[in-house]
C-alpha cells in the first residue's frame, strides 16, 4: 500500500504515469469506494444523496474506457481509472481541511480565502488528469488537457443536468 501512496503522489507531482500503477481491478475499487466515502461526508446531512457522486465515478470511468477503446489500449483502462480515482482521493484530502472547520461564524474573507484554495486544487487536478490522459492515451500534454478539460465539463453538465442545485 505504501508503494501504492508513493505513486499516487508522484502522479500528482507529474513524475510518473498511470503504467507505473498495478493493473489490477481491486485497489480501483478500493478508491472507488474512499472517493464515495468522502463525497458522503461533504454532503452529509440528514439524508445525503450520493446518486450524483456516483454518477460522477460511472461517468468518468466510462468516458475513460471508451477514449481507451478508441486508441485500441483497453488494458490500460483499470491502471488509468487507478490514477484518477487514487489522486482525486489524494488531492481532495486538502478539502476536508479547507471546508470541515466552517460553522456559521466565519468570516467572509476566511472563505474567501478557501474558495482561492479549491480553485487551485481544481486547477491542479485538472493538470494531474491531463498528465494521465497524456500516458493512458499516448498523446500530448495539450491534448491529454482537452480530454481531461472536456470529460469534466461533460460530467459537470450531465450531473447539473439530472440533479440541478448543490449536489449537481
């Protein structure tokens, strides 16, 4: 498991690719179900609705899987889907930082502050995606970014789309 972390993080750090991961179905779900248990605690409330996170998870493993298919490398689809969901579970840990420590009396530039703080780490994951697509896809950087850059905008409108408000 730590050699697992030390790659994810390398990932993260554009040092390593999602082939450097194991090919194995198990830790995939694995992060599939961490990326869920964390969705559930931002969300958590009286009666938390995790149909749209794990719309979210179904969506970029199919847009993955299909993209993989198209450039014939479908056995890279359970290491590809490994380093999206490994660092996106990596990455969000700073949100549990960001966003658990507000109550009702903070202040409006303390959140401020934490909405910069998300809109870099959205950045930077942004980045990380387009490194993965770039090895998963045997393609550029610019174009790893317009996979990366075009499956999220498809995700954000089909889940805004079926579950409009907050959870969308």
């Amino acid at each position: 498991m730590n050699r697992l972390f030390y790659i994810l993080l390398d990932i993260i750090r554009l040092r390593r690719g999602p082939q450097d991961l194991p090919a194995g179905w198990t830790p995939v779900i694995a992060f599939a179900g961490i990326s869920l248990a964390m969705g559930w605690w931002f969300v958590r409330g009286e009666q938390p609705d995790l149909t749209p996170l794990v719309a979210e998870l179904l969506l970029a493993a199919l847009m993955t899987a299909t993209a993989l298919q198209m450039v014939q490398h479908p056995e890279r689809i359970p290491q590809t889907l490994l380093a999206l969901f490994g660092t996106g579970v990596l990455l969000s840990l700073p949100l549990v930082v960001i966003f658990g420590g507000f109550d009702e009396g903070n202040t409006a530039v303390i959140r401020q502050l934490a909405s910069l703080g998300y809109l870099a780490l959205l950045a930077w994951s942004l980045t990380v995606d387009s490194h993965i697509y770039r090895h998963a896809l045997s393609v550029t950087m610019p174009v790893g970014a317009a996979v990366a850059i075009g499956f999220f905008l498809m995700r954000r409108v089909i889940i805004g789309t079926f579950w409009p408000g907050p959870a969308g």
